[in-house]
C-alpha cells in the first residue's frame, strides 16, 4: 500500500475517533437537562441526541470550510498531514482527561486551539492565519457571553409570564416541551461540532493533493455524521451530571429556558459558518438562566473551575499539540 495513503488513513481514523469522543463528551450539551428534569429516560435522550446529531451534521458544512481553511492554508503545507495528526492527539487527549474528571470543556476550543500549535510549530508562525484563528476565537468567546445574557432574559421573561400560575402546572407543561428543545439543542449541536471533524479531514485531502478545494466530500460527511452519533449514543455520564444537577437545581421551564438560548446561539454561528463551543454556550445559558431564578442558587465556585477550564484548553491545546508534533516528526 502507498504509505502516503495509509498515513492519510490513519489521519481520518483520527478525525473520527475525534469525532466519536466528541459525541459522548458533548452529549450533555444536549440532554442533561431534560435528564435531570426527567422529561426524557436517559435511554430515550441519548438516542434522540444521536438522530438529531446525525441529521443536524449531514445539513451543514460551512462551519467545516472554517475550520479547514481559516486557522491555516493546507495548501501552503508541505507536512499538513503530520500537523493534522499532532493536532488531533492534542485534542483528543485534552477530551478525555477533561471527560475523565467530569469537566464540560470545550472540543472547540481542544481542536483549534492544537491546530494553531501544530502549524505553528510545524510550519513557523508566518504559517498562521492570525486574522481567522483570531475571528474563530472571538466567536468563541463572545457565544458564551451571549448565551449567558439570553439566558438570563428568556427566564426572566417566563418567570413574569407564569408568576401567577401553579408551579406544578407549568413545570408539567415545559416538561414536555424540552423533549421538542432538547431534540433542537442535539440537532444544532450536529450542525456545528461534528463539522469540525469534517473540516480536518478535508484540510488533510487538500495537504494530501487528493483534492484542490474545501468542499466535504459526501463520503465524509457521512463517516463524521455516524461517528458523532455513535459516539452521542454511548453517553458520557459524568459530564451530564455535572451539566444537569451541579450547577443549580434545574426545573422544566429552567431546562426549556437554557436549550432554547444555547441552541439559538449555535445555530445563528452555524449561519455564520463560525466555529463555536455547544459546551460553552449551554453552560452558559444554564448559568444566565440560574442568575434570573436566584442568584445564590447557582454554584458558583463550580461555574468558576468551568470557566478556568474554558480559558486554559486553547494555550494547553496549543502546547501539547506542538510537543507532540516534536516528538512524533
């Protein structure tokens, strides 16, 4: 076999794996609330993520574009396939330690941030594309942001709309619309995570010469779409309990409130083609919508480790990713 096309191989069995990890470290994203809430049987969330996962990747591919072509040129690299092999180690290593200890950290974050650190150690920093990995990372930032405030007002906004009627009623009602958010949440998670495993693997054809342009190819976008489903059906528990019961105590309307503002935070950066963290902008709404019902009922010491961790992966990313890149190549 040619041994450029067995590493370029081993580079897609990578971006899946990627792909895969992201699936169960993400599913929290999409139904930790409904679980905690029991709108949905953990079996029937998990399975729902995983279709709306899979229908949501398949739709979309600009956010893959961005990923493949905004941080760096694969055209320009002669060793884009090594940077692309250091950059998906770094990220799948950083997924699994934060999975491990229960943190949502962000994929997002994981894979850009190691790509930048690849190239920039493989390839020399004129190699970087500083204005796209700078654009990528201020839609990182702001999301959460946005998120959080949208959050904050759609509670805000129900807690004046229901003030006058029987908690028990409304939670029986919003408990069964956050089967309908949380089946939106899992599907624009598809449409933003599982393409940036779509996008790494194009970089790699384009590295590779198999092809001159950024569009995915179908083949791909159906490994990347079932990777992120099978991944999503496996669950990753301590995620969704720390995303569903640390936090605040979540009620139905809450768990409603913070899927709406998350999902429509993602799918607007879809639209844009901008990469963004569904872990992130989640977390955040879940923060914003705990601030409208009590302030001090958010836990705040925990929100703060989140909150590190989301500044420190890029840097960490970063840095693996190089070390890696320089121990391997």
């Amino acid at each position: 076999m040619d041994t450029s096309l067995l590493i370029l191989g081993i580079v897609i069995f990578l971006a899946l794996a990627f792909d895969f990890i992201n699936g169960f470290h993400d599913t929290a994203n999409a139904i930790a609330t409904s679980i905690s809430t029991r709108a949905l049987t953990p079996r029937r969330a998990i399975l729902l993520a995983a279709v709306m996962n899979f229908v949501g990747a398949m739709l979309f591919t600009g956010v893959a574009k961005t990923i493949g072509g905004s941080v760096a040129n694969p055209m320009e690299l002669s060793n884009g396939i090594d940077i692309v092999i250091a950059t998906l180690l770094a990220a799948i290593i950083w997924n699994l330690v934060t999975w491990w200890f229960g943190i949502p950290s962000s994929s997002s974050h994981a894979l850009i941030g190691a790509l930048a650190g690849a190239v920039f150690v493989g390839a020399g920093s004129d190699k970087v594309n500083w204005s796209g990995f700078i654009e990528i990372v201020e839609a990182l930032i702001f999301s959460p942001l946005i998120a959080f405030a949208i959050g904050y007002i759609v509670m805000m906004i129900l807690k004046f709309i229901f003030a006058r009627r029987s908690p028990h009623t409304v939670n029986k009602g919003f408990r069964t619309m956050q089967i309908i958010t949380a089946a939106l949440q899992s599907f624009t998670h598809g449409t933003n995570d599982a393409q940036k495993a779509m996008g790494i693997i194009t970089f790699a054809l384009v590295s590779a010469k198999y092809q001159d342009h950024l569009e995915v190819p179908l083949w791909v976008k159906i490994s990347a779409a079932t990777a992120m489903a099978l991944g999503t059906s496996i669950g990753g528990w301590k995620i969704i309990k720390t995303m569903g019961t640390k936090i605040f105590k979540i009620e139905p309307i809450n768990g409603f409130a913070a899927d709406m503002s998350a999902a429509s935070v993602i799918f607007t950066c879809t639209l844009l083609h901008l990469p963004v963290s569904t872990t992130h902008a989640i977390t955040s709404a879940i923060l914003g919508v705990g601030s409208a019902k009590r302030f001090r009922a958010v836990r705040w010491s925990l929100a703060g480790r989140i909150v590190v961790t989301w500044f420190i992966t890029i840097p960490i990313s970063a840095v693996l990713a190089g070390l890696i890149f320089k121990l391997l190549f």
